[in-house]
C-alpha cells in the first residue's frame, strides 16, 4: 500500500514539475528579423564602447583589474539598452538577463586579458 501511494505521489509531482516549465517555455525561433538586427548593433556598440575605453591612457597606469572594472561600469548603459530592446520585443527577462550576463562575463574576460598583457609588456619595459 505505501508503495502503490508512494509511486502515485512520484507521479503526480513530475505532471506538476512538467506543468511549471511548460509555462516558461519560450520561443527563441521567434525572433523577427528586425529584432536580430536591433540586438547586433547594440552588440556593436558596447563592444565599441569597451574598445574605445580601453584606448584611454588614463587606465594604462591603473592596475588590470581595477581598469577592467572603470571599463565596463563606463559601458553598463551599452547594455541597459539591449535590456530594453528584449523586454520591448517580449523575450522574458530571465533570457535577456542570461544573455547579456554571458555577454559581459566574455567582455570581461577578454578586456582583463588585454589589460594583464599591456601591463605585462610596461613592466617588462621598464624593467630593462
């Protein structure tokens, strides 16, 4: 009788599990063409954002990390934008926050990357 009541309750607890993520299933094939394109120019422009920062001299004589950080906090509204653009096309936050957090975390990376390296290279010339 437990048994029979446990595997009945095992049941009903997937039907519930698999009734919640049917609603938060989403679509990514629904994106319009128009949506795409707003996405990659804004792509566009944080990564130009983060690259024309980088160009400034004043974080070359800052440490790597506390640069990388000036950086992106310069180039946050690039992304607040994107945010915007989602949410305005109905793609559910947790999507457009997952995107745009793997967006960052690669830019930060790759920014801290270059960073490291140019500091490398001043203290390696200063050095001689």
């Amino acid at each position: 009788m437990k048994q029979l009541f446990f595997i009945t309750m095992l049941l009903f607890t997937a039907n519930t599990y698999a009734a919640v993520d049917a609603k938060n299933d989403w679509d990514g094939t629904s994106l319009s063409d128009d949506l795409i394109k707003k996405i990659q120019e804004a792509q566009y422009q944080y990564k130009k954002c983060v690259s024309d920062e980088m160009q400034k001299p004043e974080y070359q004589t800052l440490e790597s990390k506390e640069s990388t950080g000036k950086i992106i906090k310069q180039c946050e509204p690039s992304l607040a934008k994107m945010r915007a653009i989602y949410l305005a096309e109905k793609v559910p936050g947790e999507v457009a926050d997952r995107h745009l957090k793997k967006m960052r975390i690669q830019t930060i990376r790759n920014v801290l990357q270059n960073m490291m390296y140019g500091e490398a290279a001043r203290k390696a010339g200063q050095q001689k």
